[in-house]
C-alpha cells in the first residue's frame, strides 16, 4: 500500500507500473478532490499451501467510509481481486472505484516515471 487510497503490486521478475486507488471523489473538480485513506489493514495468516494472500482494509474520508478485501495471487502476472463495501457519508460529484493512475512528469528533457518508462518533449 502507498498511502491515501493507493495500491499496486509486481509481478515476478516485472517493474512497478500503473497504481490503483481504493476510491476516488470529485477528481479533476473545482471543488477540489478528496483522498480517502487507508486506515487499519489485516493480515489473514496463509496456510503454508495456500497460492494467495488475502488482506483487508478499512478506508475512510469525511464523505466515504469502507471495508476492503485484497486477495492477492503472486505469480509472473500478480492479480489482486478486490472486493469493497462503499457507505456514502455525504453529496459526491464524482466518485471512482478502483481508478487508476500514472505518475509521468512532463519536464522540458526527458524523464523516467515511475514504472521506469522514458518520457520526453519534442
């Protein structure tokens, strides 16, 4: 977990790319957006055959409240199934399960992101 609402796992033998969040309210609004957060996480103890490792999440914001279930599958391509529950606290313009997003900064020379990608202007 990055913070905020954010989330992103690797596969085997891959580079970091894309990130995920949790939830997303009134992105690209004048308003401004909110960013809930991950609060309290737990661990369920694998067997030592288990293929999977699942964890939970409470998520919280003053307007969005909501308990998440991460099973994570490692392997060459990881997967993470995510399933949450959403309780709304207040008015939402925008909201956004699971949106994802890229850090790319847009520098007069080239650059590298985060997922290692060089980026440049022509």
């Amino acid at each position: 977990m990055l913070g905020a609402s954010y989330f992103r796992v690797i596969g085997a033998g891959q580079v970091y790319g894309l990130s995920a969040r949790g939830l997303a309210i009134d992105t690209a609004l004048p308003s401004g957006e909110e960013f809930p957060r991950f609060r309290e996480f737990w661990i369920e103890r694998p067997k030592p055959t288990d293929k999977r490792l699942t964890v939970y999440a409470l998520l919280d914001s003053p307007r969005a409240t909501g308990a998440y279930r991460f099973v994570i599958i490692p392997g060459r391509d990881t997967v993470v199934d995510v399933q949450s529950k959403v309780y709304l606290r207040d008015k939402v313009g925008k909201l956004g399960c699971c949106a994802i997003n890229q850090y790319v900064p847009v520098w007069a020379e080239p650059a590298v992101a985060d997922d290692q990608l060089s980026s440049g202007t022509a």
